[in-house]
C-alpha cells in the first residue's frame, strides 16, 4: 500500500510522533516545499476576497466606463446614454441637425444649472417625428402631458423642438412680440441665467437675491415686482447678459382687469406701434382673475382685439392654470377660434408639474410654456 509522504507543515491532522520521512525513490519531496513557477496561484481567503471586491467594483461602475467612440463624443451626448427621461416605446428623434441639438441639455452653459438643479431633459423628452405645421403643433402641445408627477413634458402625436439659447434670440429678434405669458421666462433663455434671468438682478439688495432665486423668480408674492418685463430694461441695465448683436423687443401689457382701463388700453397700443415696424407677433396670457366667467373673458377679448385694430389680429392665445381650468380652457378655445384667434392650451402640461403656491407654475412649467410659444412662433411664415 502507498505510504503517504509528507510533514507535520503540510498536514495538521498528522503529529510530529506519526511523521514518515518521504523515501528518496519518489524525488519530489522538495519539490512539495518549493512551488514551480510554472504552477497555479495558490487561493488564500485574502486573495479571494481581492478577487471577488474587484469583480464587484468592474460590475458597480461599468456602465461609466466611456466605450471608444463616447470618448469622442462631447459630455451632453455622453449625459444622454444615461438619461432615465428618454420616452418609452416611441421613436427616436430625426438625425438632422436641428434634432441632434433636441437631445442635448442646452442649460449646461447656462448660469447655475447645478444650484438651481434643472436640466432641458428634465423638462422635455424628445421623439420623433416632429410637428411639421401650426394646427398639428397646437393640437399636440396642447394635448401632451407628462408620465408622472413632475416628469419631462411630452405633445401629443408629434414633438415640438427645444430651442437653443442661440435659436431662441435669433427667432425673437426677427419679431416684435407682446407676450403677456411668455416675457420672464423669455428672458432666462436670451440671458442664460436660471439663477436671476426673470428678475431685475442688477438693483437687487443681498436679501432680495436669495429670495428671487432659481425656481422663486416666479414667486408671485415676492418677487412679481422685481420681474423684467421689457427688454429695453436689460439693455439698459445689463446689455452683456443678452449676448445678442440682433436688436430684441420683447415686452409685456398687464391687463387682467375687466371693463379694461383707459390708460392700460392706451399703453398697449403704444406698444403695438405702427405697421411699419418690424413684424409682431401678439400672445395673450389668460389667468385666474375672471372667476371662470366665459363671457367676462369673451368681453375682455374683443377689448383687446379692437385695441390692437385689425391689422394686428393676434395669432396666439396660450392658458393656464390647474385642474379648474380644464372646462373652462375648452370653452375659451371653442370662442377663440370663432374670432380667428389660435389657441394654445397648457393645462395638460401644468396639471402634474410642481405649483410652488398650488396654482402658479415654477420656473421648470413656465419654461416648458415659454419653449412652446417659441414652437408656435418659428411656425409663422414672414
């Protein structure tokens, strides 16, 4: 029978008392104390556990390990790989040019993306095909919504753009645009500033600037106030924050009183100008002030159509509000259509994004709406 042969070292189960020393027949015995170079790693627990920790970090981050061609791609494309806000099941962008630039967050060259924590594909999720008229651009805006409390807003049927800050100056500097809705949030995109770009920063006290910051720009109570509402304002004040060599006329006529006052009446047609200027495009912003009263707001609206004199008839008439306004806005669009005027309805896309008071939209909502006039306008043939 074969005699084991090996040493108290080797074998714990084995007393020194019952150690046979190796007969010299077999001529291994040295070799047992001295691994060939040529043999296999010797698994210890610590090696193991090595092993096994560095087949976990490869798993954790293998998806931040840039394949060969991302490398050359810039850091937005790169972002978007990972982007949870792409829709599901609907299909992918158009390869254009125009389209490439939907799928890129146009606010990471902006001031404070990172404090005020908001990124274009937060607030929009691009798919093809995109809407190639004003009736179905209008239709689909209006009928969009979100999946989800607070999720990127998607049109209904066909996609409408999101605008670079590059497009939207070039596209407002071609207009003269009295747009009640639309003027602050303007702003922040010709200004890239999400921090202050509703708010008349430049004469702000310390306390002021923490209050009218990022999302409470909009805050009504505090901050209306301080919000820009004519572009000559910043001109005048803060020229190098536009950017813009295209001269910008974009202002805003409160008027949310009915009978409508002399002097507001006058104000807008002042506004207006004359036909001679460079073309106008007129966006009316209807609120919460008529009570949900139709024919208050039907009253209000021949107001400001004859204000404006036929040679102006407006093309746009956006709403909004929350879940009370649903009725009420179907109604409006019903009476606006019979005066000529396009509709815009934005109750579907505010209904689940945030309300910072439970009725006015925040920044993100009123940028969505903002980028949507900007859809409606590029629209418009000269």
């Amino acid at each position: 029978m074969w005699q084991r042969a090996t040493s108290y070292d080797d074998d714990p189960f084995t007393s020194p008392a019952q150690e046979v020393t190796p007969s010299a027949n077999y001529g291994w015995e040295n070799r047992v104390r001295r691994p060939s170079r040529f043999s296999a790693p010797r698994f210890t627990p610590f090696r193991t556990g090595l092993l096994l920790l560095a087949i976990g970090i490869i798993v954790l981050f293998r998806d931040y390990i840039p394949s060969p061609a991302s490398r050359q791609m810039p850091r937005n494309h790169r972002n978007l790989q990972h982007n949870n806000h792409s829709p599901c099941c609907l299909p992918t962008p158009e390869s254009s040019l125009y389209r490439i630039l939907d799928i890129i967050d146009t606010f990471h060259s902006y001031k404070f993306p990172d404090t005020c924590n908001v990124s274009s594909l937060d607030l929009h999720a691009p798919f093809g095909p995109l809407c190639h008229d004003r009736a179905s651009m209008l239709t689909a805006m209006s009928s969009g919504g979100r999946i989800g409390h607070d999720a990127p807003y998607m049109p209904r049927g066909c996609d409408m753009r999101w605008f670079t800050s590059e497009e939207v100056r070039y596209g407002t500097s071609n207009w003269r645009l009295n747009a009640a809705p639309f003027n602050r949030e303007h702003h922040i995109l010709i200004r890239r500033d999400l921090g202050h770009g509703a708010v008349t920063d430049w004469n702000f006290s310390t306390q002021e600037s923490k209050e009218c910051f990022c999302n409470e720009q909009f805050d009504v109570k505090a901050c209306s106030v301080q919000g820009i509402y004519k572009t000559a304002d910043v001109l005048t004040n803060d020229p190098d924050s536009l950017s813009c060599a295209n001269s910008i006329n974009v202002m805003i006529e409160q008027i949310v009183r009915f009978p409508i006052p002399t002097e507001e009446i006058i104000s807008l047609k002042a506004s207006i100008g004359t036909e001679g200027d460079k073309p106008k495009a007129v966006i009316f912003g209807h609120g919460l002030w008529s009570n949900l009263d139709l024919q208050k707001t039907v009253n209000w609206l021949d107001a400001v159509l004859e204000a404006i004199g036929p040679g102006f008839a407006p093309q746009g008439h956006s709403l909004f509000g929350n879940k009370a306004l649903m009725l009420f806005e179907e109604a409006v669009s019903v009476e606006a259509a019979k005066k000529g005027v396009e509709h815009l309805g934005t109750w579907n896309m505010s209904i689940q994004s945030n309300k910072y008071d439970g009725v006015h939209l925040d920044m993100k909502g009123n940028l969505v709406k903002a980028m949507m006039v900007m859809n409606w306008l590029n629209l418009i043939e000269n």
